[in-house]
C-alpha cells in the first residue's frame, strides 16, 4: 500500500435538477512520495473532479482518500483545510487568481493565508514562472498565459508535498509551456515534490514517471 496518496472506490455524483449523475464511478488510486503523475483523458471524464476531490476541496459521495496515512475523507473541515493549506498547492483550469491583486500580490497571499515567509522570494519566483517585471500587473493587464503563470508560481512558491496542476499549460503557447514543464520536472526531482497533473497535451504527457488514463469516470490503464 502506498503510504503517499491512496483512495478506495471513490464515487462522485452530482447533483442535476432532480437527478443524480456520476462524475466517479469508483476510483482506485495509488500514488508514492516523489512520483510525478499525469492524467488523461476526454472531456468530462472526470478528471478535474478527481482532483478536487483528492485535494480536499470537495467532498465525495462515496469511497475514502488517504494522504500520509490520514484519511481525508474522515477529517472534519476545518482540519482538512489547515492540512490543504499546509501540504497541497493547487493549480485550477480555470486558474481562480484574485482579480483587484497585483500578480506579486496574488502570490504572496498564498504564503500569508498559512502564515509563512518565504525561502524563494517573490522575485526569484517570478523569474522561475518567466514574469520578471510583470509582478505589479493586476490579472486583467496580463495575458491568459501570463495570468496561468501567475497562478502556477503561486501554488509553488511554499513549496506544497503535493502539487495538483489542472491543465497547467492549457493557455501556453509551446515555448512557454516547456518552460512551466521543465520547472515542475525541476520541483519534482530537486524538492521531491508529488505531482499530478491533468493534461490534454500529449507532449506534456511524456514527462511524468507514469500515466493514468481515465474514460467515463474511471481509470482506465
Ligand atoms: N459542479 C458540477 N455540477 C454538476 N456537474 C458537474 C460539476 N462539475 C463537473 N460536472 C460534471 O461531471 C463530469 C466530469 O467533469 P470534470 O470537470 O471532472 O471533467 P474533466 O475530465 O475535467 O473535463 P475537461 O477535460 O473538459 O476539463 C462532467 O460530466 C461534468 O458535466
Ligand atoms: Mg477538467
């Protein structure tokens, strides 16, 4: 068993008007410390679900998750968030970064919300991400892929056990994009960061250690 990520049958449904419907249909997963995942699959398969589930976001409707031997799926809320803000560095499809903040701002309030100084300075993350001298750009003065750049930098800047990427290089054009890949797969083996990442680019596909595929909620392999 693997001691890093692991779920049993996890089902999501949601609701729609008065019926029921299944995103998950009883996902089995297992992820170790350090691998660096990537998930695909057809539109609304389910993968964007997944993600927020195993990232304690969302709750699911059936089945349970264990994180470093803990069981998400059994944790009351406010200890899920408190270990999601400690552990899980999260970036959106859609990427979910605040509108009326600078770029610099956005990111440094991913480190105050867990009350953290950063090791990596803003700067030096910006640079990382390919945004130097962008950071007092509020998010509608910056380009989509900009704006994902800003959203990416900050999910990393503390440094998360865990990275969940939802399309990271959705709205990357292919130079930018292999530059974002070549930093995860920097974090990855530098840091031992865990990542999953979903992604409809089979070129972003080929860097992960493992691939899953998924098909009408499920995992398909
Ligand atoms: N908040 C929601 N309420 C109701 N149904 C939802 C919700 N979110 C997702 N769904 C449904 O669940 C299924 C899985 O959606 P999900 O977003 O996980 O797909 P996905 O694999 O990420 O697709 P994509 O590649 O287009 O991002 C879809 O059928 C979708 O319509
Ligand atoms: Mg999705």
């Amino acid at each position: 068993m693997s001691d890093f990520l692991k779920t049993v049958n996890l089902k999501k449904s949601y609701r729609i008007g008065r019926n029921f419907e299944p995103a998950l249909r009883g996902v089995d997963l297992e992820v170790e410390r350090g691998e660096f995942v990537v998930i695909v699959g057809p539109s609304g398969c389910g993968k964007s679900t997944l993600m927020h589930l195993l990232g304690g976001l969302h709750r699911p409707t059936e089945g349970q998750i264990f994180f470093e031997g803990a069981e998400l799926t059994a944790m009351a809320d406010a200890e899920l968030t408190a270990l999601r803000r400690r552990e899980i560095g999260f970036v959106f499809q859609r990427f979910n970064i605040l509108p009326t903040l600078s770029a610099r701002h956005n990111i440094e309030l991913a480190l105050k919300i867990r009350g953290e100084t950063p090791e990596t300075s803003v700067e030096e993350i910006l640079e990382m991400v390919g945004l130097t001298g962008k950071g007092h750009h509020r998010p509608s003065e910056l380009s989509m892929g900009e704006q994902q750049r800003v959203a990416i930098a900050r999910a990393i800047i503390s440094k998360p056990k865990m990275l969940l990427a939802d399309e990271p290089t959705g709205n990357l054009d292919s130079k930018n994009s292999d530059h974002i890949l070549d930093l995860f797969t920097q974090l990855n083996r530098e840091n031992d960061q865990t990542i999953l990442m979903i992604t409809h680019n089979p070129e972003a596909a080929k860097i992960g250690d493992r691939i899953i595929k998924m098909k009408d909620g499920r995992i398909v392999n």
